[in-house]
C-alpha cells in the first residue's frame, strides 16, 4: 500500500488517515490529524511549515519515505507527541526545540504575546519580565523575541528543562536578554523586580492525570501536576508575587480547567479572566495592588497546602 506514495502531500494524507484510524490524542500543539501529519512530515523533511502549495507535489527520496514511513508508525504505536519524534515544534510563530526534557511547548498565551498583551500593557512601560516555571522556555523566549526592549528571566526548578530552556535561548539568539535561573519559583530571584510576571504552571488535578491519554505519559510529570484541585503552585504564586512586581506590575497566570476550583477557592479576588479568538482558556490577569488588598485570604489559602 505505501508503495504507491510519493509525494508529500501522498504522505501528509497518509499520516492523518492513519492517525484517524487509530484514534491518536491531539493536544500537543494541534487539534486535528491533517495538521498533526503535516507537522510530522515537514518537520522530518526539514520544511518549514509555511512552504507554497506547489512543494506538496514533491517527491521523496527512498530514504526520506522510510523516515517519514518510520516516524508515522511510531507516532501510532507509541503514542510519542509529533514534537518529540521530529525534535522541534512551533510557538507564537517561533520554531523551538522539544524534547522529553519539558512539555511541549502549548498555550494560549502564545495569543498575547503575538498581541503585545493588549489591551492589558496598553500604557504601561516593561523593561523586565519573568516567566515562572517556564518548561522549554518559550514563553519567556519569545516574549524577548516580540519586545526586543525586554529584559526576561525564565526560572524552572527542574534542570533537565532549564537545559532544553537554555538551548532554546542560544537557538533564538536572544542570549543577551533571557536568563535562565534555576529556583522553586521565586526563591532564586528574591530581590529582583518585574513589571510582568507569566507563567503557566503545572495545574492538572491527579484524577485529571490518571485519565490523560498514553500521549501525555511521555511528558514530565512534573510539570502538569499541582495537588487535588490543580492550584498548589498557583497558590504559592499568588502569594509571593506581589512581592516580586513593581507598583503598576501585572501577574498572568494559566490554570485551565482549575479555573472553577480557584474561583471558588478565592472568590473575593477580582482575577479577570481572559478571552481569545476560541473564547476562554483558563487564563488570568491579575494587578499587584489586587494581590496587596487580598493578601490575607491568599496567604490563608496558601498556608492551608503546605
């Protein structure tokens, strides 16, 4: 049968078939088959995904059809996010390396930065930004990218992450304006100031966990769990940050599917929740002096996990 494929579009049409057919999880970047195989396929071709229609009636070499044939095959048995086969995916229009070292790299903040977080920086002067449990870095890697003026701080406590987070710095460039500091949270950085503090941290719930497709088995652990309810780590978050952020500082957060469980846990606290092109994903902006006025009830909750 795949005998009779030749070009790439046979072999992007072919990956989807097979991945319908075998009912594979999408969640890593993409949400449907034709797109989980044209990654695939380009990414093993060393395309970009932007090539003209015209590319697609290229044909490929024996050698580029066994390793496009193999990845496709594994993808299938294995469950291996497309990510991790082709060692690279795309982010707020930005191409970054990815590995089992940290998640792929996922989220609808990707939608602010390409934005410039407007409406909520519009009027406020940036020079530093952090991004708090930053996995393979491109959160705060391409917020530097978008805001050339930026200086950006990425912290993980995990090292096998801050590895791949280093990599990615050096592959962007952006060596001169991101640091990488390994620190549970804000405990390497105490004394630093920011105007803008991101994060998207670990948030699934562990009954969440133990029901998450064979595809997310491959990533670390580490970085996708936070407790019964999913918000051990953003309680820490918003218990220290206020502390970190200067006088007009802004605290953007994603929880997910916590975001019920946090409302409920919280409700005094006027977090804003944010709208994309899909609607809402489980995202927050929170002001520092929101943080100062309901400090106690965040601290209460906080002290309550530990």
């Amino acid at each position: 049968m795949t005998a009779e494929l030749a070009t790439i579009i046979d072999f992007i049409r072919y990956g989807a078939s097979r991945f319908s057919a075998a009912g594979l999880t999408f969640g890593h970047s993409h949400d449907n088959p034709i797109d989980e195989a044209t990654h695939l396929v380009l990414a093993s071709l060393h395309l970009p995904p932007d090539i003209p229609p015209a590319y697609g009636a290229g044909r490929l070499t024996a050698d580029e059809r066994e390793r496009v044939l193999g990845l496709i095959e594994r993808r299938v048995n294995e469950r291996l996010p497309v990510a991790y086969l082709v060692g690279e995916t795309w982010f707020a229009g930005l191409k970054f390396k990815s590995d089992r070292r940290a998640l792929v790299p996922r989220s609808p903040i990707a939608e602010l930065i390409e934005s410039g977080f407007a409406p909520w920086l519009d009027g406020r002067h940036v020079e530093r930004a952090l991004d708090l449990c930053t996995g393979s870095g491109c959160i705060g890697i391409a917020m530097a990218e978008y805001n050339p003026d930026w200086r950006v701080d990425i912290v993980d406590i995990s090292d096998e992450a801050l590895s791949l987070a280093r990599e990615n710095i050096a592959f962007q460039h952006v060596d001169d304006r991101v640091e990488a500091v390994k620190s549970d949270l804000f405990e390497g950085v105490r004394g630093r100031g920011y105007d803008l503090i991101v994060s998207n941290p670990p948030y699934v719930t562990e009954d969440e966990y133990a029901a998450l497709p064979g595809e997310y088995a491959h990533e670390p652990k580490l970085g996708l769990t936070s407790g019964e309810d999913g918000l051990d780590i953003c309680l820490r978050i918003l218990d220290e940050a206020a502390d970190l952020l200067s006088d007009e500082g802004l605290l953007i957060v994603e929880v997910g599917e916590s975001e019920r469980a946090l409302n409920a846990l919280l409700p005094e606290v006027p977090f804003v929740w944010i709208e994309f092109k899909v609607g809402p994903m489980g995202v927050f902006a929170l002001e520092r002096r929101d943080l100062l006025e309901h400090r106690d009830a965040i601290h209460a909750a906080a002290m309550a996990r530990r």
